[in-house]
C-alpha cells in the first residue's frame, strides 16, 4: 500500500476504481506518470487471502484511513479490498501502525501508545 493508500495500481481518482465488469485494465500512475495495468476490484476480492504489507512512518495516516475511517475507495483505494469470503491480512511495523487506535490490537510504538 502506498503513502496515498494506493494498491495494485489502483490509485485515487482514477477510473480503474469504477471497474466492475473487467478483471484487469490500464491505468496511470498520477505521480509519476507511468502507463500501468491494474487488476481491479471484482477479481483481487475473488481471491481467497489477500496480505497488505504496509511499513513505514510515511503510510501511518494511509492505514489508519483503510481500517477506521469512513469507506471512500475514490480517495483511498486500498479500502476496496475486502474478500468475498476471502482472508484479509495486515502486516505492519510500528511506525506504520502509529497512528492506530489502541482497540485496533496493534502493538504500541516504542515508548508509548498509539494515539
């Protein structure tokens, strides 16, 4: 997941995000301008586990929008990955997990707790 909440090239405000009826479609990276393929939605929730790797300081506000704040996929795209009868995983480091709510269950940051 990137620090915008992107996943598998699928970045806010693009079109990608609105694909219901394709597995796979091309895409851009806004930032960086590159041409893409991204699969999307219908097929990554197909899967039977999914595993977000997420570390890093720089994606703490990124993972505190995917698992507590309201669903807006258009803004953060990786809140669209949610497994039709599938595993969703989460593996953080703590500087990722920082800004987490401590019922969330993640470990607290070295000398504190999450705020």
């Amino acid at each position: 997941m990137g620090e915008d909440g992107h996943t598998a090239s699928l970045f806010p405000g693009t079109a990608a995000l609105h694909v219901r009826d394709r597995w796979c479609v091309p895409s851009v990276a806004p930032k960086i301008g590159g041409d893409r393929v991204t699969l999307t939605y219908p097929i990554l929730n197909a899967a039977r586990r999914i595993v977000f790797l997420v570390t890093g300081a720089g994606k703490s506000k990124a993972l505190r929008s995917v698992l507590v704040d309201p669903v807006d996929v258009g803004q953060c795209p990786a809140q669209g990955i949610r497994p039709d009868g599938g595993e969703l995983i989460w593996l953080t480091d703590r500087s990722a997990a920082s800004a987490l709510p401590a019922e969330t269950g993640a470990d607290p940051p070295p000398g504190g707790s999450p705020t």
